[in-house]
C-alpha cells in the first residue's frame, strides 16, 4: 500500500477510536469522582470484594484490591503501604499489636461470611461421599490431630453408622499468616477448650490471642498440606490429589470450585451448612467490642437451631478522624481524593453491595452495621452521618431477608435411622438409595446425590448451593467487545481503500 493510503487509513483508524473512545465515556456512569485506592488482606472476604471492585469500577471508581492475606494486609495498611486492608483478624494478634497505631484506624464490618470444612473422601466401594456430617468436637479433633484416620469412631458416629475406608486424614490448611486460621482456630478454642488447650501448650500456640500460623510442617498431624490462597486449597481438596483430604476455607469457595463442605452439628444438636440464613441466625450472639472488633463465643456455641457455627464478620481498616467512640482514629487521609473515593465505595458496601451475598456464599450485613458503616463513613468526612433505611438501602436485611439463594437446605441424613459399612442404609433404616426402598439391606449403596431423608428431604439439598452473581450493575460492553467492534469498522475501510488505490493506479 502506498505511503499516502496508509496515512489515510491510519487516519480513518484514529476517527473512529475517537469517536468509539466518546460513546464508552459518554456511556460511563457520571459523577465519581476521587483518587485511586488499594487496598489488600484478607482472603475470607475476596469473592465479595471481586464483585465490590468490579461494581465500583463500573461506576467510575477506581479501586483495587489483593487477596494477600488478613495479616499481610494489616500490615501494609500500618505501614502506608496500601490505603485500606480487608480482614477478619485484628492488630492485637500481629506479631507487632501496635502497627496501625502511629496511622490510626477503624474497623468497619463488610459482609458476614462462615469458614466451611471441605474434604474429598469416599466410601469402601469407591464412591464419592458429598452428604459428610461432622460434630464440633469432631472438627475440633480432626485438626488437633487427635483423629487420624477416616474410619474413626467418632466419624462413624456422626454419620449414622457410616464406616469410612482406614485412609490416613490429610489435613490442608492455609500456610504463613491468616485470619481464617485464626478464626478456625478460635472456634476450636471455643467449643473445646479441654483439646485445644493442652494440644495448644504441647505445640507451643498462644491460648491469649488468635492463632493466625501454623507451624510450616505440623507434626500434630501425621499428614498434612499447606496452601498460601483460599483458592488453592479448595481447588486441591476438589481434585483427585485431593483424595482423602480435609480443610478449613471461606464457604464461597466451595461453590466456586464445586467442593462439598461437611455438615456440621451445633449447639442446639442441628446439623448445618452455611448458607446465608444460617450465617445471619449465628451472628445474632456476636458481640462487638467498642472499637467494632467481634467477639464470637456466643456464636459458636448458639442456641439458636439455624445457627451455622462457624462465622464471621470480616472488616474494611481505614483511617478516620479521631472521635470520642474511637480512640484508635489518629486523623483523616492526607489525600482528599482518597477520602472521596472510600466514602462513595463504602456506601455502595453498605447498600447495593449486599444484594447478592447470599449467592456468592456469604449473609448480608444486618441493618444495625450497615448502619456501622455510615457511621465510619463520618468518620472519614467529617460530615454527620447518614441514617440508614429500608427507603435508602437496598440491603435485604432491611426488609426481613437475606436475598436470593440465602434459603438453607434440607439435612439429607434427617430421619435416616442408620449407614451401613457400604455406605448404604442398614435394617431398618429409612434412607434409600437411587430413588429406590434400601432399608433392608446393610451394603446398600448411597450414591453421591441419592441420599433421601424419609422425613420429605431429597436430593434437591443440593440444588440450593448459591449461584454466580448476576447483577445488573456488572456491565455487558467490555474493552475487548469494544475493540472487536472498531476491527470490524476499520476492515472494510482499509479494504476500500486498497481497491481505489487499484483502480487509481
């Protein structure tokens, strides 16, 4: 092609990026304004915090956000490394307590999630058992090492019978620091002080404050494996590596990576999974301290008989103008921008973000910390703050729900009298296996989603796992469709313009 066609052509190319370039801003959504943010931590919270960036991006806000770790986040957020962390543990449980002392800071409660205990383990015939059902004394010595082998006694007892192959139990946890492991931890402090506190002091872990490391090789369990990410240890446990495995993850990624997580017994003598409604029933016993940090015995051991007993508020750490109700606020952010940038993101948080909790795996936020976080919000502006409603929050919590996918399942071992050492109903029991009358028959098979309660469960428990977010705000022109579009404009251009040349020549 001549010099002068390619100058036209190239030409013709920047006209229509400029006027591709108009239509996506024009497109943008108008008035967000404010500097760049980042922020960094937990891990817990990082599938909301996906959706969280993606919305804020769509409306014009810039933020960023890396699932380090809760512990690496607090520090980097104590050092001015990043603007805001994301976390379920506190500054009391670093190794250096008073590292967001010189910048200050507030913790501010996001979303409420639960850790969910994953495992990938089959029954003597070879099949995949997803129905896994598991006391809190159990979980407690699964992890402490006490149990060691599938076919454990105390297993078989919370699974009506149910005789697991004499496989060694490798146990998967999150490697280097974490707020998981120490929220895990916690609980296992809470609901069994007299395992955890002798295994504590043999091991040499604190009983003071939250455990947030193991130890690089624990020997208190004779297998075990370390993962740095959340991601990473479910997607292990789900493979066929991953056989004969148990963990301790955020329950969000259980349904990402299509791993069962156990069901597991409360207070109240219900077996659950934790799904939003089970979630919300357990954080009505938190109580939070003055500065908003949780204190969670009243959760793990609720009374409540919907009540999921592992959970949690995670938290938003952000600097704030100090205040009577907050003495660890040492001042705003130096950087106006900054400030406009959390406290426009933060409202959506508050508000529009909880909408879809429940279908990523977590429970809205109830009204009174929503409310929390319009508060935080005049901590940061120096405004008064806003007075949350059902009339200005589309938080469900407001109206009386968890939103979508927020409903709990049904048991499928409620009215199941007993399993046989095949993993089928023994005599007398009230299971069946495919569909199909098994009470009579002790090798029965129960097949990887046949398990009946006779009390009117079914296999439709397993339906209720939350879907992907389908909100409207994530936005349906990306870049790439965009640049797709400006390749098919430009084509025919440049091809006209070679056949004039052609015909010019």
């Amino acid at each position: 092609m001549p010099r002068f066609a390619i100058r036209r052509f190239f030409r013709a190319v920047v006209a229509i990026a400029a006027i591709v370039g108009v239509a996506f801003v024009a497109a943008s959504p108008a008035g967000a304004a404010g500097a760049r943010v980042n922020g960094q931590g937990s891990s817990y919270v990082a599938l909301a915090m996906q959706q969280w960036v993606a919305d804020a991006q769509t409306q014009g806000l810039q933020v960023n956000y890396l699932p380090t770790g809760s512990p690496a986040g607090l520090t980097s957020f104590g050092q001015s490394l990043a603007d805001f962390a994301g976390t379920e543990a506190e500054f009391s449980a670093l190794a250096s307590p008073t590292a967001g002392d010189s910048r200050g800071y507030q913790y501010i409660p996001d979303v409420a999630g639960a850790v969910a205990i994953m495992y990938h383990v089959q029954d003597s015939a070879g099949r995949d058992i997803d129905y896994l059902h598991l006391s809190r004394r159990t979980v407690a010595r699964i992890f402490t090492g006490d149990i060691k082998n599938w076919n454990d006694p105390a297993i078989s007892a919370d699974n009506k019978g149910l005789v697991l192959p004499d496989h060694a139990i490798n146990v998967v946890y999150r490697g280097g620091q974490s707020g998981t492991t120490g929220l895990f931890y916690d609980f296992v402090q809470n609901v069994a002080s007299d395992i955890f506190n002798p295994w504590a002091a043999k091991n040499g872990f604190p009983t003071s404050v939250r455990i947030i490391q193991l130890d690089s090789s624990p020997t208190f369990v004779p297998k075990s494996q370390a993962f740095q990410g959340s991601d990473q240890i479910a997607q292990f446990i789900g493979s066929g590596q991953g056989l004969w495995s148990i963990g301790y993850d955020e329950f969000g990624y259980a349904k990402t990576y299509d791993v069962p997580a156990a069901w597991i017994e409360n207070a109240a003598g219900q077996w659950i999974l934790p799904y939003a409604e089970n979630i919300s029933a357990a954080l009505e016993g938190a109580a939070l301290r003055p500065d908003l940090s949780q204190e969670l015995s009243g959760v793990y051991n609720s009374g409540n008989p919907l009540a999921y007993p592992i959970s949690a508020y995670s938290y938003v750490v952000t600097q704030c103008t100090a205040t009577g109700d907050r003495p660890t606020c040492k001042g705003p952010y130096s950087n106006p921008g900054v400030t406009e940038t959390m406290a426009t993101w933060l409202r959506y948080i508050a508000c529009d973000g909880q909408v879809n909790m429940a279908r990523i795996g977590y429970s809205p936020l109830p009204p009174n910390l929503s409310q929390e976080i319009a508060n935080s919000i005049a901590r940061l502006t120096g405004q008064p703050a806003e007075q949350l409603s059902a009339g200005n929050c589309a938080n469900p919590r407001f109206s009386g729900s968890v939103g979508d996918g927020g409903g709990a399942p049904t048991d499928p071992l409620a009215g199941v009298t007993s399993i046989g050492s095949g993993g089928g109903p023994a005599a007398g029991g009230s299971a069946s296996a495919d569909g199909a009358t098994a009470g009579g028959t002790s090798g029965g098979a129960v097949k990887a989603g046949s398990v009946k309660a006779s009390g009117g469960g079914s296999t439709d428990w397993r339906k209720a796992v939350p879907v992907a977010y389908t909100g409207s705000s994530i936005p349906t022109t990306s870049t790439l469709a965009l640049l797709a579009l400006l390749a098919i404009m430009i084509v025919p251009i440049g091809a006209g313009i070679v056949r004039s040349r052609r015909r010019n020549g």
